[in-house]
C-alpha cells in the first residue's frame, strides 16, 4: 500500500478514496479482512487519528463493518459495492467532461476518439502483458 | 528520600575516576616522598659516618634525627594535599557547570527528573561533603603506613619516632583532623556553609547570567557579613563585651542561619528562576 | 490537555513570548510551527519549567507543573540529555531508576526499531543515532504528554523517515505531542493541529483536517497567507 497524498485534501477523505478505489478495481475483495486503524497509520504513514476517523467514515457508509471484536471487513453487500463503482466512474466522466468541454468539441467525435482510445490502449496493454 | 540516595550515588560515581586518581596519586607521591626523605636522610648520614668518619652520635649531634616531620613539611606530602584542595574547590563549580556545558546539556535531564529540585542541589552538596570526608579518611589511613616506611628505612638510632596524632598535631592537618569532637563539628559545619554560600552563588549565575554574577557575589558579601556579625559587632564598639563561649554560641547560630538561607535561596533559584 | 495562557517570557530586553497562547490535546500531534529564532524551544522550555516565565500560566491537565508532572510530561530537547561517556544501556539505566513511568519493554522495542546496540557509547553514536536515543529516553517513557524540539532538524533522510514512522506508531497513539519545527513537510500528513508561531505571538491556530475540508487549504498554504501578510 502506497498512497501519495496531496496536502489540499483531508486526509481521511483521501484514505476513504483510497479505498473505494481499490474496491472497485478488486484488488480488496467483499468480506476480505481490512488492517487494523493502527496498521493502516503505519503503512500509509498518517496518524491514526486519521485513521480512525476513515474508518469511522466507511463503516457509517456501509463499505466495512465490523462483527464484534473481530477485524473490520470490506463490505459484501452487493448494492453498496455497486455504488462505489459507479461512483468512482461518475467522478472520473465528470472530470473528463469538465475538461473536454472547455475545448468546444462534440459529443459524437469525442465518444469515438474514446472508443478508438480504448482498443489502441487495450492492445499496447495486451503487448505488454506478453 | 530514595532517588535522592541514587542522585548521591549518581553524582559520585560521575567524578568517581579522578577522584581515584588524586587518592592514588596522594598514595603514591607521598610514599614516595617518605622514601626519598629517608634514603638522603641515610645516605647522608652513610657519608658522614664512611667518609667523614663521624660517630653516630656526632652524626646525630650535628644533623639532628630524622622524624616524620621531615616529610610532612616536604612537598611530597603537602603537594599532594594542595593538588587534592584545588581540584575538590575547582569540582565544587564544576559539579554545576559541567551540566550546562558541552552539547549534551545534562541540566535538562536533572531539572526533569520527578523529584524536589532541591535533591539535585542536596545530592550536589554531599557527594562534596563526602569526597572531603574520603580524602581526609585516606589521608588518615595513609599516614601509620608511611610512618611504618619511614621505620622501615631508617634505623631506630637515628630517628625520632612520632605517634599518628602527633604528626597530625604539628601540621596545617590539624584543621582537617580536628582532635575533638565538637572541633570536627565547628570545622566541617563551617566548609560545609560555605560549600552552601558558594553553591548558591553559582545558581545566581545560572538563573541571572551576568547579572546573577554580581547578584551572587552580592549574596557571599550578606552571607559573611551576618556570618561574622558578632565578632564584627565587638570590632565596631571596640569593646569585647561576649565571653569567648558566647561568641561560638552566636557563631554556631549564625552559621546554621546561613546555612539554612543559602539552602532555602538555592532551593527557591532552582524552582523558579534557573534556566537551562 | 495543555493550557498555555498568554505566556511573556523575555531574555534580557528582548521580548521572547509575547502573550502565546493555545492548547494541545491528548491524543493529538500539536505542530508549534516557525522560523528559527521565534521563540518554539522557549515555549517548550517554559512548558517544563525549564526557564521562568514572566507572566501568564501553564497548565497541564489542569494543574501548575510540580515534581510528580515528570511522570506524565516529558521533554525531548534537540540535544541529548545524558551524559556522552554513558553508553546506551547505563542511559535506560538512569532512566530506570528515576522514572516509575519508564517502560523497559518499549525502550528495548525501540532500540530493535532503530536497529541500535545498547552497548554503544553515546559519544560514539551518528548524530542521527544520538536524536533517535534522544527520543527513545522519552518515548520510553509512559506519559501522558511527549514534547520534542525540531526532532527532524540536522540529520539524515533515513533517519528522519524513521523518526515519522514513530508518529503513525502506537508509540505516540493516545498521548498528546507537541513538536516544534521549521520544516514542515515531512509531517505535514502527520499532525492534527497547528500552531503558526511567529516573533514571540501565535499567528493562527487550527486544525489541519478541519482546514483541507472547509478552506481546502494546505498547511504550507496557511502559513503564506499568515507569513506574507
């Protein structure tokens, strides 16, 4: 776990962010043990009052929970996991949006130059997996 | 009451190597002086017997016996004493500054520790005390031995032979081995309130920088001055009105409301003014 | 919590503190931030009793510091505070036998996280060595309150990135710290709270979360509103 964060967020947002994204990519799984808030200090180097309070964060928008005295887990339900996806997805359309806009170009041509970006990307990556 | 025995401790072990070395040297320069003393004595005597052809009678007529009073006038034997008194005086400001000096300022330390500052002050105050004690005890301890070499070295006939506290009697050591009790009290009471002016002084100093030098040579002035305050009193009137007695009644006094004052004044420094 | 009200403190005439005034809680890193020559290494010192203060009051944990508060405060000045012909074993020693707080286990935990050897000599020791034993004889310690002075400042990269990795550690979680330094970034993630300190008076005092959520603003970013004003 390697995180850079940038000074202008709080910090605990950007742990939260972290997270969703590793969510949506799979890289933590539904029910999959999450490290402790003192772990979690340690690795991404933050204080663990940080810490504490993106866990804090995440429980009370249903990404872990906890059973007792057990470790905190990634959520499993279902709903909540969807969300995150396409949430991230929405942020990240949005900044595209944001920026494209400003360039004064039409939906059409820039939905194909995405198309066309993808299958050119899907194949370099499909090269450099070899 | 027992951080205070491990800050004792703590402050004697720290000049525990010198303080080794000055008995050792003691030790050794003033054996060696008795030996010295006694081989020019007996060479001397040798030459006048073998070559001058005197008697050892005439030889003792003329050159009297040799006595332990013969070294202890020597400075193999006061040289000694008088290195060890610097040192001890020159450590009684060094046992403060020593803490402040140097990249690893200890001060910080002691002034943390969780117990009554004055413990530091008090722990500083005996570990002199004590080291004064020690080397006066060595040189106690010392003296039947060098006697014993002198003996050893020099014939009965041509000797004076002296009992220990007949050397101590016909020497400055006279001060620092007084022969009564109340003597020991009086003497070491004394060193030890000027160990307390002195020390109170230097914390002047260290609480007021260049101010606190005037403000602590202000402070022995006060303290000698209600110190001889009874004896001064009878110079001023230019009348001896106290009976001896009395005047080392009110001393004893004085010297315990100085003593007191100048532990009280370094004990309220060390609180409220010092600075690391 | 530590109460600092309105403390002046002077050298000679030169007005050191000029009514500083501000708080640090427990559980929370406390970043005093300023220039060299602003009067931080005053405030700690003052905070000890190290040095008297001329007016104002220092509370800690509601109470004027006396003989017991060592046990639950403490102070890591930016020199080491034993004696240099020690070695590092005599100095936990000395710390075991002044100190009730002081935890052996935890010392011996951190000698192994500085990967240091506690039969060498303080004098012999890296300056980077000297400030982590500096900070292990405090952190060793089982108090409530850790203060340390420019714990960063004059030594190597390796060394400083070891010294961060103590703040994220369960050695300073629940206690409250107060760090003075000049340099911020490499704790900038770290602290809670900072203290904008400059020419003897607090500038600004806020929470560093509290600040990127509502301003959107960066330490670094107050500090050139607040300095350059």
């Amino acid at each position: 776990m390697n995180v850079h964060f940038n000074k202008r967020d709080p910090v605990y947002v950007q742990v939260i962010r972290h997270f969703k994204e590793q969510i949506a990519t799979g890289v933590f799984e539904p029910g999959q043990e999450i490290p402790s808030r003192r772990e979690l200090a340690g690795r991404l180097k933050i204080n663990p009052n940080t810490a504490q309070r993106a866990y804090k964060e995440m429980e009370e928008a249903g990404l872990i929970y906890t059973e007792r005295n057990l470790p905190s887990r990634i959520t499993k339900d279902e709903k909540v996991l969807r969300a995150v996806r396409e949430e991230l997805i929405d942020e990240a359309v949005d900044a595209f949006v944001h920026s494209i806009r400003s360039i004064n170009v039409s939906a059409d041509d820039v939905l194909d130059r995405v198309k066309e970006k993808f299958e050119t990307d899907k194949d370099t990556r499909g090269y450099g997996n070899d | 009451m027992n951080r205070f025995v491990k800050l004792v401790n703590f402050e004697l072990s720290r000049f525990m190597k010198i303080y080794l070395v000055l008995v050792a040297m003691t030790v050794v320069v003033q054996v060696t002086g008795v030996i010295v003393k006694a081989n020019k004595y007996m060479s001397k005597a040798n030459t006048a017997i073998y070559e001058e052809m005197l008697s050892r009678t005439e030889f003792i007529e003329r050159y009297g016996q040799m006595g332990f009073m013969d070294v202890t006038r020597s400075l193999w034997f006061m040289g000694p004493i008088a290195i060890c008194t610097a040192a001890l005086i020159f450590y009684v400001f060094m046992i403060w500054y020593r803490d402040w000096f140097g990249k690893n300022t200890f001060i910080y330390r002691l002034l943390m520790l969780p117990t009554a500052r004055l413990n530091v002050y008090l722990s500083k105050l005996l570990s002199i005390f004590l080291m004064v004690l020690g080397l006066v005890s060595v040189q106690l301890i010392i003296l039947p031995l060098e006697n014993s070499v002198l003996k050893w070295l020099v014939p009965t006939d041509f000797r004076s032979d002296m009992t220990v506290s007949q050397i101590i009697n016909g020497n400055p050591l006279s001060m620092l081995v007084p022969q009564t009790f109340t003597e020991f009290v009086l003497y070491y009471g004394a060193g030890f309130m000027a160990l307390t002016i002195v020390f109170t002084a230097i914390l002047f100093e260290r609480s007021f920088k260049w101010k606190g030098i005037i403000a602590g040579i202000g402070y022995v002035a006060i303290s000698v001055v209600i110190f001889i305050l009874p004896v001064l009193s009878m110079f001023i009137v230019g009348r001896a009105y106290l009976y001896p007695l009395e005047i080392l009644g009110l001393e004893t006094a004085m010297g315990i409301i100085v003593t007191v004052m100048s532990i009280w004044v370094g004990n309220y420094l060390l609180n409220k003014k010092i600075t690391v | 919590m530590i109460e600092v009200k309105d403390v002046k403190k002077k050298f000679g005439r030169k007005h050191v503190l000029k009514g500083v005034s501000f708080t640090a809680n427990k559980g929370e890193i406390t970043c005093v931030i300023g220039i060299n020559g602003v009067g931080k290494t005053t405030i700690l010192n003052t905070i000890m009793n190290l040095t008297p203060l001329n007016s104002g009051q220092i509370l800690i944990d509601g109470e004027k510091i006396n003989k017991h508060s060592y046990e639950k405060i403490t102070f890591i000045p930016d020199a080491i505070t034993m004696l240099p012909s020690m070695t590092i074993r005599e100095a936990m020693q000395f710390m075991d036998d002044f100190y009730d707080s002081w935890n052996q286990e935890r010392a011996t935990e951190l000698l192994g996280f500085f990967k240091l050897k506690e039969t060498e000599k303080i004098n012999n020791l890296s300056k980077g060595n000297r400030a982590k034993i500096n900070l292990l004889l405090g952190l060793a310690l089982d108090v409530d309150y850790l203060l340390m002075d420019e714990p960063f400042s004059g030594i190597d990269m390796f060394s400083r990135e070891q010294i961060a990795d103590v703040f994220t550690s369960h050695l300073v979680e629940d206690r409250g710290v107060i760090i003075t330094t000049h340099e911020i970034s490499d704790i900038e993630h770290l602290i809670d709270k900072s203290v904008l300190l400059d020419n003897g008076v607090v500038l600004k005092e806020f929470n560093t979360e509290d600040m990127r959520e509502t301003e959107g603003k960066s330490i670094v970013d107050v500090m050139r509103e607040v300095y350059q004003q």
